[in-house]
C-alpha cells in the first residue's frame, strides 16, 4: 500500500455551468435540456467520490481538503487585467468569459480552490507527506491559457501548482502528461517556452480545439523540444493508447528527469464518452497509470500527482477514475468495470490496428529529429 491522497471538498461541485444545451447556448430554437447545462457537471465527479464510499476505497486513501490557491498564485499564470474581470463577473452573479466557459455566483472563488487542491496535492508530494495523490478538481483547467478561458476551463489548476511548487523552491523540473481526450492547449501555452516543465498531450485530433495540438508544435525558444504532441485519429482503443504510452510517452519523460510528474486525467477517451470517438476504457486508465507510476518510482521517488480533468459520461468516469486510484495506491478494492467484456472485445480489427502502430512508428520516427 502507498500513501495515497485523495483532495476534494464539496464546494467544486457546486460549480454552476450556465444555461446551455449541451454545447450550444439556449436561446431561439434551441430548447432547454431536462437535466440542463454543460456536458461538464458536477455528477461525473460526485460520483467518482460516492463510488470511493461504496466501494471502501476511501478508507485505503488519505482524503484531504485545500486552501484556495491565493492571489499571487493565480497571478504567476493569470494576468491581473483577466483575474479582475473574472472576480468582479463571479460577485455581480456570474457571467461568461471566453469560449464556453459560463460560471455563477462565487465562480471565481470556486475556480480558485479547485486551483488549491492541485496545489496541494503537488506540495504534499513534494514534501514527502504523501507517495502520491488525487486532485478531484472542478472546474477543470487544462484548456485554460493565461488570458482566455475555454473548454469549461477558467483558471490553469496544473500551471498553478507548478509554479506556485518552483516559486516555493519545491521542485524546478517537472512533467505534465495530459491523457485528456481533448488538446491540453491552456497548458502549453503557459510552459511553450520553459525548457524544464514538458508537456506531453495524447488526444484526438482535431476535436478540441479543432485548431491546436498538431505534432510539430514543440516548444519556442529555449524550450524548443520540451512539448510533445500527439495527436490519434478517432477509434483508437486500448492498444493504441498504451503503444503511444510506450514509445513516445515514457522514453520523453525518461529523458526530461523530472522531479515530479504530474498527470492531466481526463476520462474522455472512454469509449462511452459523447464528445469523443476513442474506445479507451477502465482498464486503458488503469494500465497507463501503472506505466507511469513505474516510470515515477524510477525517475523521481515516485513522486506523481493526477489531477482530474475532463470525461463526461456521468455512469462510466467513475469505474474509471477508480481504477486509476486502485493503482496510485496499490489497495486491494477493485470496482468491477460493468462494460469490461463489451469494451474488451469491441476494439479496432487487425487491420486497423496495423494501421495505428504504423502512426505511432512515424511519430515516434518524428520525435527522434531535433526540435
């Protein structure tokens, strides 16, 4: 068993994602949904935390609350001019800035905790308090950039913690690996030109944002190589995903020597999903945690930190957030994925399958040039 922490609080899922349908406002033709609002909320990760209570893994975990991150923490991702207009919409009763990103009253201070309990998380490891540990935040971040929230996202909760780690003299070298099924572009804008923070990002390409996380964006300036993506054509299973873990993923961070490693966990590459075409499941999640926590224990003493992402089927990111911390914590208590044998055996032919390690061959051969 490891130390394995576990960081939420209630009030993330109060988070109130405004008046759409899905992914369209409401207005004109566009009728009102019976259960209302975004794809993004709150049932997918209260009930993550209700399936840790049912299933007795909680008591195998060490659960943790969180300060907001403060100010000056924000303020080493966040420009001053965008936390301003953010504070001042969340006290007027909420409002939306950006793209997508809607919010309601006590918005902003929400946006902040949930940037507080990765930052917690990351200094808990760090310390040494914890082998490991679980950020159930909410709102997510990953497709925050500095000064334009999008994709549900409003404030950088890893880019937060990352910093507030290296300004506090915790860490200086870290690996962020974003498995969300969407493009992590909020967070490669914030660390394009920092040679010691890598940021790997495996998502679909061209679903979101249909204009970023093409391959050959590496990096700029002195962090020229030190952003990888890698972006899988729709219909990519649990193979695919784990060969890109294999030969892209792991030899990159190897390479990079991090003191930590810090993974964006998005479930939105399951198979159930439905705003993604991947055929990823539990086990995928699980499988590619253990990858990496092995990967941890060789590099950095283990020191690794998942932060919740996105994943939108409000039945199925449970069986799989589970399983990733079944892993982190090495505990005994499983939760039987209920779709195992469908999603086992509805994966890509042979043909098919060919077809997606030849892409992973090329990528691989891609990465092998300088940046």
């Amino acid at each position: 068993m490891r130390r394995t922490g576990f960081f939420s609080d209630e009030r993330c899922f109060w988070h109130s994602g405004g008046n759409y349908a899905g992914m369209v406002p409401v207005g004109g033709l566009v009728q009102p949904l019976a259960a209302g609002g975004l794809p993004e909320n709150p049932e997918t990760k209260r009930r993550l935390r209700n399936l840790l209570d049912v299933t007795g893994l909680i008591a195998d975990l060490v659960p943790q609350g969180a300060a907001p991150a403060s100010r000056d923490d924000l303020e080493r991702v966040h420009p001053p001019g965008y936390l301003d207009a953010f504070k001042a919409a969340s006290d007027a009763g909420g409002g939306e800035l950006g793209l997508r990103t809607p919010f309601g009253p006590g918005g902003y201070e929400i946006a902040a905790l949930s940037a507080g309990l990765a930052k917690a998380a990351l200094f808990a490891v760090l310390r040494g308090e914890l082998d490991n540990a679980y950020a159930l935040s909410r709102p997510p971040g990953h497709h925050a950039l500095p000064d334009f929230p999008n994709g549900f996202c409003l404030i950088n909760n890893i880019a937060v913690a990352i910093r507030a780690a290296q300004s506090g003299g915790l860490a200086k070298r870290i690996a962020v690996l974003d498995w969300d099924v969407h493009h992590g572009n909020g967070t490669e804008a914030v660390f394009y030109d920092d040679p010691d923070v890598l940021t790997i990002s495996i998502h679909q390409e061209h679903n979101y944002p249909l204009d970023t996380g093409e391959i050959d964006k590496r990096g700029t300036g002195a962090g020229a190589g030190a952003n990888m993506n890698i972006p899988l054509p729709p219909g990519a299973g649990h193979a695919t995903w784990l060969e890109a873990m294999e030969r892209l993923v792991l030899p990159a961070i190897r390479a990079h020597a991090p003191d930590a490693i810090v993974v964006a966990s998005g479930y939105d590459a399951a198979a159930a999903d439905p705003l993604a075409h991947m055929l990823a499941h539990a086990a995928t999640f699980r499988a590619m945690t253990r990858q990496v926590r092995e990967l941890a224990d060789e590099l950095c003493g283990g020191k690794l930190v998942a932060v919740h992402e996105g994943g939108y089927s409000e039945w199925y990111v449970p069986f799989c957030g589970h399983a990733v911390l079944e892993e982190l914590s090495g505990s005994a208590i499983t939760a039987p994925d209920p779709m195992e044998a469908t999603y086992t055996t509805r994966q890509p032919n042979a043909r098919m399958q060919a077809v997606f390690s030849d892409i992973i061959g090329d990528y691989a051969a891609f990465f092998a040039t300088p940046a």
